[in-house]
C-alpha cells in the first residue's frame, strides 16, 4: 500500500476514533496557503487541532516523530487562520497527534497524544 493511500486510510480511522471517543469533528484536511491540519475537532469548549501520522510499522521510529518544529509552525499558523475565518475566539484550543498504527497484518491501534505541542 503507497503512504497516500494509507495515510488516507489513517485519517478516515483517526476521525472515527475521536467520534468514539466524544470529539465532534468540525472539519478535515483543512488548507490555506500556510499549510493543513489534518482534522479540527471540538470536545465542550476545547477546539482540538490533529495531525494525524499514519505508519505500517514502527521501523522508521515513532509517526508523532515526523511532526517536527517546521511542521509545528506550520499547523499553529493555518490554526491561526481557521480560528479567524471561522470567529471562534471563545475556545481554549490545543495541538494533538494521533499516531495510527496500521500494519499489513490487519487491525489498526491508536495512541492520542493530548497537547503533543504548544501554539
């Protein structure tokens, strides 16, 4: 399976993974000329920024590895603009990763890392 193809598979999975776990999902895949964030989500008054890394394995380390400061900056910035178009000065907002584990085997696990960095 192609990184496309299974990062794809990851977010559908990460999505429905916060739903279960109480997160309204507000948008996904959302772009500007800054960047994208990968999922927004609310839970109560938290608005919930996800970048989601998708892996086969854990050969090439941890997927929350490959979220360094340059793609940190990135995501903070594109948040920024999300907040301003969409007018949600009232949420208390944090930066999560969500790290999938899908290997060829079969079955996917998930680790949330809550507040992985700081905007």
């Amino acid at each position: 399976m192609n990184n496309k193809i299974l990062g794809d598979k990851g977010e559908k999975a990460a999505a429905a993974y916060l739903k279960n776990h109480g997160y309204i999902i507000r948008d996904t895949n959302y772009r500007t000329k800054t960047g994208e964030i990968d999922i927004i989500a609310a839970r109560g008054d938290m608005l919930v920024f996800v970048e989601v890394k998708t892996r086969g394995s854990y050969a090439f380390g941890l997927p929350s590895e490959a979220v360094n400061l340059q793609k940190q900056k990135k995501i903070i910035k594109t948040a920024q603009a999300y907040i301003q178009a969409e007018r949600l000065y009232n949420y208390v907002y944090r930066f999560d990763v969500l790290e999938v584990l899908a290997p060829k085997s079969g079955g996917m696990s998930f680790n949330l890392i809550e507040s992985a960095f700081e905007g």
